[in-house]
C-alpha cells in the first residue's frame, strides 16, 4: 500500500471511530471523510 493511502485509510478510521462514538448509527460518510480532510471520493 502506498504511504499517502495508508495515512488517509488510518485518518479515516480514526475519525470514523469517533464520530460514531459521539453520533452513533447518525454519523455519515461525508462528516467522516470531512473530518478526516479528505474528499468523499476518497472514502
């Protein structure tokens, strides 16, 4: 895996994580991605 995917998939995750731990099954892709400062195409 390149080294700027695997930054954005651990950014990803780690915003993910908590957005689902503060908004539960109410968190959406585009808040995820928007927090992680990447694009939803990159999601």
């Amino acid at each position: 895996m390149r080294a700027d995917a695997r930054r954005n998939r651990e950014r990803l995750l780690a915003e993910a994580a908590a957005l689902f731990s503060e908004r539960g099954t109410e968190a959406s892709l585009e808040d995820i991605a928007r927090r992680a400062g990447l694009a939803i195409g990159t999601l």
